[in-house]
C-alpha cells in the first residue's frame, strides 16, 4: 500500500474541484485555483492562458456536460510541485490529462495542463 502524501492529495482535491461544473461556472472559484502564470494545451487544440480560460469556463451554460475521472495518480516531483495524469470521458469524448500542480504560500495551484483527446481503442 502506498503512503499517504498530502501533497499529491491537494492537487488531486483541487483537480476534482475543477471538473465540478459549479465551480467551473465561477470565475472567482476558478481563479483561485489557477496559478498566476497558468497555461493549457486543450484536447481541442486551443492553447489557454489564465484570463482566456477563466472567462470561457464562466460562459460555459451547458450543465449536462458532467466528465467522470479515471485512473487519477500523482506524483511529488519536488517540494512545491506534484504532477497529476488521469482520464477523462464527458458524454463518449475522452482524453488523457496531465497538470502541474505548485505550491504558492499554503495553497496549490494549477500552473499547467495538457488534455489530449484518444479513441476507445486507447485506453
């Protein structure tokens, strides 16, 4: 059994908190999870900074667009970094996930992620 690493738990929390559509409607929530310096490379090929992505997930109004998680794992790369690779499946479009999660004072926060859209045959 592994150990419990409270790190790679703050990340997996706020990963968590950031599929919840509610918290996606936010733009106050959102941001407080995004680091300063945040950047994406979406599975749709768009590349997002913090401004871009906070105001295009508060404008989202679908609500039945709910994602499920599978195989979410971290790892501690250092004292103040933690990265986190999962899946994900919002109504049959899947992609793998990959973020860095920092360390900013007390809080972790997301400085990077990368979705990359696969097929069924993938997983």
């Amino acid at each position: 059994m592994s150990e419990r690493n409270p790190a790679v738990e703050a990340a997996v929390e706020g990963e968590l908190r950031l599929l919840d559509p509610e918290v996606r409607r936010s733009a106050d929530l959102v941001g407080a999870l995004l680091h300063p310096d945040f950047y994406e490379f979406g599975s749709s090929g768009h590349i997002w900074d913090r401004a871009s992505i906070i105001a295009a997930l508060a404008a989202e109004t679908e609500t039945g667009g709910h994602s499920t998680t599978s195989r979410m794992k971290g790892a501690q790369l250092a004292a103040d970094l933690v990265h986190l690779t999962f899946d994900t499946d919002n109504n049959g479009r899947r992609a793998h996930r990959s973020s860095l999660w920092r360390r900013s004072g007390d809080a972790w926060l997301l400085y990077f992620h990368q979705g990359t859209p696969f097929g069924a045959t993938e997983a």
